[in-house]
C-alpha cells in the first residue's frame, strides 16, 4: 500500500497538476491539505472519474484537508478531538481496508506566526503561536489513543514542524519561527516519544532533505528548503514500513505547490 501526504494548496488553483501527479505517481492513498474549498465545491467527481474515494473536511478559502483512496475506507472522522469549537478544518481519518487495515490521519497543522509572547516568555493566549501548542497539545491525547487501539495506524500530513536543523538549509533563519522555536519541536518529540517512529528519519539520514520551498527568491532553485511534512507510524504501522522517500522533483514541475509529496510503501 502505497500512501502519499501532499499539501497542494489548492485544489482549485492546482487541479490540473495534482491530476496529472495522481496519473503519474499512482498512489493507493493521498492524504490532501490545505484543499481550500467547502466540501460542496470539491471537484469529487473529477477525482471519482480517476479511479478514488474522496472523503473531505473543507473549509472556505483556508485549510482544508481531504483523503482520495483506491482502497474502501471505513469509519471516517473528521476534526481533531478536544475542542468542538475549533472551527479550523485540519483533520480527516479514516481505516484503509486493505490486507490489513491501517487507520490513516491526514492532518494540516498550524502554522503559528506569527509569534507573540508574554514577558514571561509564554505564548499570548487566543494569538496563533498559542493555538499552535495548544492543537499539539490535542494532538498527543489523539496519539495516546491511537496507540492504546494497537492497530496499525499513521499520522501524516503538513506539520509545519522542522525538527532538527538538518532539516533547513538555513536552520539559523528559522531558529525563532514557530516551525523552529524549541516549544515547537519539544511538543513534536513528545508525540513522537511516546512511540512513534518518524517514517523518513527511519529510513534515511543527513541533511539537505527538504519537502518545502517558498515561492519567493529562487528558493526551490537554490535548494533554500525546510522539510516539515512528515510521517508519525505506530509500532505496529512501522512493523510494515518498507519504504520512505521524498518525491522533489513534483516542485519544478508547471505551476507546482511550494510543497511536494512525501510517500510511505506499507506491506499492508
């Protein structure tokens, strides 16, 4: 099973690249963020015609995540547990049913710039590097409990988290954006401490990997990127871990996302 996490940055504005990237690639699953349309105006049939379920958890103008599956999917969810007042669409699951089922989460989490800090150095309540921690805050009690279910299960999507310098070209640039900050990457290991295995990081090493480019100052030509989309498995997700990678060259194709996808192959 061969699972892909893309941020297109809107389907609408990309409709024509991430189709012709589904033709090409061939991907059992596509976990989308940041679809930047309601449910209603998702173009389903366009991508049913293609060959995928769709499932979506859409949002006007903003966010937006959504999962296009060859597989049947059960059980579908959507917004992550923990505050029924979120507005914010930035999470879908649902269990692929494959040879063995693997519960999928496609998640688009908060940016958090600007960052705004109290004298003491903590984060003003209601401002965005706040609501940041706080989604992570929920999103470890969702991996607890997908943990606890011990079934295969993955966490996957645009976290907006880099994790370790190696993971910047300029690491030093980053050093105070919320991508970056230490509370940032803190409450990331934390998740992933708590048994996780990072997917790419299992599988290779060293630095000048990178699955985000801006758009501004020749960054994807220089190689100026940062790698924030990631893979979180379960143990016994990873028990099926055949392969990792990041496919790079998705960004100099014609009007690309500033994002490219990043794959993981199951044996499941």
């Amino acid at each position: 099973m061969k699972i892909a996490t893309f941020n297109i940055n809107g389907v609408k504005a990309r409709i024509g690249a991430l189709s012709d990237w589904l033709a090409a690639s061939k991907p059992d699953v596509a976990l989308l963020q940041e679809i930047k349309s309601i449910d209603e105006n998702f173009p389903r049939e366009h991508f049913e015609d293609m060959g995928y379920i769709v499932e979506t958890h859409g949002q006007k103008g903003f966010n937006g995540v959504a999962i296009l599956s060859k597989i049947p999917l059960e059980d579908v969810t959507r917004g992550l547990p923990g505050d029924e007042d979120d507005p914010q669409a930035r999470w879908i699951e649902a269990t692929v049913m494959g040879d063995t089922p693997v519960r999928v989460c496609g998640l688009y989490l908060p940016n958090g710039n600007p960052v705004t800090l109290n004298d003491d150095g903590s984060p003003v309540e209601g401002g965005k590097y706040a609501y940041k921690l706080n989604w992570m805050e929920r999103l470890y009690q969702r991996a607890q409990h997908l943990l606890n279910d011990e079934m295969p299960a993955l966490m996957a999507g645009d976290y907006n988290i880099i994790p370790q310098p190696e993971d910047a070209k300029r690491p030093e640039a980053w050093r105070e954006d919320a991508l970056h900050r230490l509370p940032s990457r803190a409450a990331f290991r934390r998740i992933q401490n708590l048994g996780f295995t990072e997917a790419f990081r299992a599988t290779t090493l060293g630095e000048g990997h990178y699955s985000f480019w801006d758009y501004q100052a020749g960054a994807w030509e220089r190689n100026d990127g940062i790698r924030i989309d990631h893979f979180l498995l379960t143990p016994q997700c990873a028990d099926l871990l055949s392969g990792c990678w990041i496919e790079s060259e998705v960004r100099g194709r014609e009007k690309p996302s500033d994002h490219v996808p990043v794959w993981v192959d199951l044996a499941a």
